[in-house]
C-alpha cells in the first residue's frame, strides 16, 4: 500500500516539473537564435447586449443592443 502511494507521489512530481519546462520555451528565430517572444495578443471580449428593459440578452434578438 505504501508502495503504490509513494509511486503515486513521484509520478506527480515528474509530470508537474516536465509541463513547466514546457511551459517556459524560449523562442527563437529562423537561424535557432534566441530572441525576445512577441507579446501574445490578448483575447476579444465577447460582446453583451441587453433588451429594452435592460437584461441580458441574445445580440440578435430584435431590439438587443451592445453594452460597452
């Protein structure tokens, strides 16, 4: 049983080290220099849009417009 933990345990441990050195690639350019990685371009806020009496609703319903 305490086997089985302690297998458990550093199988975590190896997996949790090997993501984060993949997380942390360096980029390089096209002769394998390293460079300065260009900022990643933040995601689009989806857009909400509210009825007449000022819930939310669907943006194509009719009558729904697009809140700031």
């Amino acid at each position: 049983m305490r086997r089985t933990i302690a297998l458990a345990a550093t199988l975590a441990i190896a997996l949790s080290s090997a993501g984060a050195s993949l997380a942390a690639a360096p980029c390089r350019d096209a002769k394998g220099k390293f460079i300065k990685c260009p900022a990643a371009a933040a995601p689009a806020k989806p857009t909400k849009c509210k009825d007449a009496k000022g819930k939310f609703a669907k943006c194509g319903t009719p009558g729904a417009k697009p809140v700031a």
